[in-house]
C-alpha cells in the first residue's frame, strides 16, 4: 500500500487520525493567514489586520501544542500530555482577550473592507460550510477519549464561531456600509464572545478534572502495588 493510499484509508477510518491530519491542514492555511494580516498590518498601519494576526498566531500556536504533545515520544508522555492540554486550555482562555479589539473593531463598523457582493456570497457559503462541520465534529468528538481530539474539535468550533462575525460584517458593510446595525453587531459579538469564554472555562475545568480522576487512579494502582508487595 502506497503512502498516500495508506493515509486515505487511515483518514476513512480512524477518527482520531482523521482529526489531528485535519488540525495540521488548518495549522498551515492559518499561518498563512497569519503572515498575511500581519503584512497588511504593517504597510497599511491597520489595527484590523493588526489584530487579526495575533488571533491567527494563537490558533497555530494552540494547534501546533496539541499536535506536537500527540506526537511526542518523550518519557513520561502521560504527564507531559496532561500539562500540554492545560497549557492549552488556559490559552484558549486568554485568546478571549485577544479578541476583544477586533470584535469592538466590527461592532463599530471600522473593518476595511473591500469586497464586493459576489465573494461576500462565496465567503457566507464557505463560512455555513465550516460552521456546520465544526458544529458536527463537535459533536461527534466524544467517539474518541483522547483529550487532544476533544480540544482541536474545541478550537475549530471556536474558529468558526469567529467566522461568523466576519462574515456578518463583510456582508453589512458590502450592502448597507453599516448604517443602523449597531445593535445588532453588538449583540452577535457579545453573544459569539460569551459563547467562546464558555468553551473555553469548560476546556479548563474538563482538564482539571480529568487530571484529579487520573491522579485518583494512580494512587489506588500504587496503593495495590504496594499492597501485593507486602502479601
């Protein structure tokens, strides 16, 4: 079986493969994404793409985390992963904060945008795209326990979440140029935002908890050990 043959086939049919292949995928196009804003930031002096490159970096910087602690071979793996996915969980946490300006940035309608209303409509339907596959593997996340696959599958959801605020800003400012929807921009932003600050208080407390039940059950296991050795 050929390579690309054998990868195809571990994609079709292990969830957690499946998963982490897709997490790379999106590591590398948000990184670019990344450079990118972050060029127009700099020539245009743009606070917009200013902070649309530090929310890109912390979303290659929480996949690549993830990715990097599965992968790893390093001794005491268990331990490592345990603090890799609180590392990332409070991460998500402060990402919160990261997004904060760009979302006061769309509510009062300070995007550039340069769009016009046929790639508005080619972005709202890739955006219902990835919206409807993030929500499904939210779901669908619980067929694997591996920690790691539930926090990608946390993170897309959040990313595409995100991407529904861009794109409700692209698509009033190509119609209206963002007359009279304030209110409305205000109240799907904090939504969005109180909506991530939940999964991501939720990503915290399930790592915290996973660890107490695994340090629960190390310390019966040691308990037995120790007691076979005195029988």
């Amino acid at each position: 079986m050929t390579g690309a043959r054998r990868f195809l086939e571990r994609c079709k049919t292990e969830y957690g493969f499946r998963t982490f292949a897709a997490a790379s995928g999106s590591l590398a196009v948000t990184g670019i994404f990344a450079l990118y804003n972050g060029f127009l930031g700099i020539c245009h002096s743009s606070v917009w793409h200013g902070c649309i490159c530090a929310y890109y970096i912390f979303l290659v910087l929480l996949r690549g985390l993830i990715i990097r602690a599965a992968t790893s071979e390093f001794p005491r793996r268990e331990q490592r992963n345990k603090n890799a996915c609180l590392t990332v969980s409070v991460l998500l946490l402060i990402l919160n904060l990261v997004l904060i300006q760009p979302l006061s940035i769309m509510v009062r309608q300070q995007r550039p945008v340069s769009l016009t209303l046929i790639p508005a409509i080619a972005m709202a339907a890739y955006t219902t795209y990835k919206v409807t596959m993030a929500s499904v593997n939210l779901r669908r996340r619980k067929r694997s326990s591996n920690r790691f696959v539930h926090l990608l599958r946390t993170i897309s959801f959040i990313d595409a979440l995100v991407s529904v605020l861009t794109l409700q800003n692209t698509l009033i400012m190509v119609n209206s140029n963002g007359e009279g929807m304030l209110a409305l921009t205000a109240a799907t932003s904090a939504a969005v935002w109180i909506a991530v600050l939940i999964l991501s208080v939720a990503a915290v407390l399930k790592q915290l908890r996973d660890g107490r039940e695994q340090a629960c059950r190390n310390g019966i296991r040691s308990r037995g050990s120790r007691n076979r050795g005195i029988l």
